[in-house]
C-alpha cells in the first residue's frame, strides 16, 4: 500500500528566509507526486506536480520540488518565504490507472508558521 | 472555467442523525472523488467514481456511509447515522486526462461537519 510520510508537523520560518519541507513515500511503481497547501477555511490549492522527466519542478508562488527516486523524497523549497505563505501543507502520491486518476493518498501535513 | 462546487459549507447534527452533501464537479470531468479530512490530518480517499461507476470505495464505512452519482455528474455523500467522530471536512474532487493533465484533481471548497 502506498504511503507518505512528512516528518515535520510544524515548521517555524522567519520572513524572508528559505524553507524547505520533507516528504518521503512508499509506492511500488513510479509515483505521481503533489504538493497541496491549505490555508484556514480554505481548500485544497495545487503548488505542483511530478510525473515524469526532469526531477525539479517549478511550482506557483516561487515554490519548487525535486524528485529524488534514490531517496524516496519529494521535498518542497521556497528561497525566500512570505507571510502569506503561513499555511497547511500536504504533499501526496497517486497513479493513473484503467478506471481514471486513482485517488489520491496524503501525509499528515505541515503546518507553517512565518515569524516577522 | 467553474471550480467543484460543495453545499452545504457547514453543517451541525446531534449524533445518530442524518447528514448529505451534494458535489458538483467541473464539467466534463468524468472522475469523482470523496474525501474526509478529520482535524489535524491530511485528507482520506472515500469513494471514487468514474462517471455513474464506482471505482473504489475500499476505505468507505458502508454500514453508515454511501454516496451515488446518478447520471455521471453530481454527486452526494451520505451519512446515516452520524457518529462524533465523522466531525470533519468532507472534500470534493474531480479530474479528467482531457483536461487537466495526469492525475490532477481539483478540489471543492469543502463541507465542514460538527456532530454533537
């Protein structure tokens, strides 16, 4: 069964600073990764996705990910955090299979706190 | 283009009572997800369907839980009884390799569910 893993529960950054958050998976094919941030009485908003081909990807808001297949990592860098990055970060795996998108399976989440 | 829309974005009921929330997924999006995000976790797959047909519902509590999507469009998730602990956001998704590139599945804005 797949999994995901993020280590971090809460993370504090200061304005400014570089961020990164870690997610480890599980899965017995080749994954298709996200990485979703949630603010407060909000849903779901898409930063990126990893299918195939170049392992760092580029994301909205100035965030990216690289894909580390040795490592089983998919973990989400921003140089230089905002205040409105303050959020709930999910980072997930999935497949594409004969009966569409296969649902989705997420981590636990990050919370992220920007200090000023 | 028109985003998933969720109704009602909050709901109270005593427990032992009943509880539907309706989804209305982007149009022409032929997959349809359920997902329950309790507090402080990352969202649950429930259901999945692709059109009228249900592709997996291994993690759905059927004793207490359905859902259908007639005629392949709306959906509508069902609790009855309610439990406390089905206190929890209930999130809307639906995707199509059509449109929106492998895997990627757009979120509603969530129907969040108090069970006193």
């Amino acid at each position: 069964a797949q999994s995901v893993t993020q280590p971090d529960i809460h993370i504090t950054v200061s304005e400014g600073a570089s961020l990164e958050l870690r997610c480890n998976y599980s899965y017995g094919a080749t994954p298709y990764l996200f990485w979703y941030v949630q603010s407060p009485g909000q849903g779901l908003q898409l930063l990126l996705k990893y299918f195939s081909g170049d392992t760092l990807v580029q994301g909205i808001k100035g965030f990216e990910a690289e894909f580390k297949r040795s490592q089983s990592s998919f973990n989400l860098r921003k140089p230089s955090v905002h205040w409105s990055d303050a959020a709930e970060y999910f980072c997930a795996v999935g497949a594409y299979s004969g009966g569409g998108a296969d649902g989705l399976t997420f981590g636990k989440g990050t919370h992220l706190i920007i200090q000023p | 283009e028109a985003g998933v829309a969720q109704s009602p974005r909050y709901k109270i009921i005593e427990k032992r009572q009943s509880v539907a929330f309706w989804c209305n997924p982007i149009s022409g999006h032929a997959t349809l997800y359920w997902y329950q995000q309790i507090l402080g976790q990352g969202p649950k797959l429930l259901i999945q369907f692709q059109n009228n047909g249900v592709v997996d519902d291994s993690q759905l509590p059927k004793d207490r839980f359905s859902a259908e999507r007639l005629k392949g469009v709306d959906s509508t998730l069902k609790i009855q009884p309610a439990k406390l602990e089905d206190s929890a956001v209930y999130l809307c998704a639906s995707s199509s390799p059509l449109t929106s590139g492998n895997n990627e599945q757009f979120f509603g804005p969530g129907t969040r569910l108090t069970v006193l």
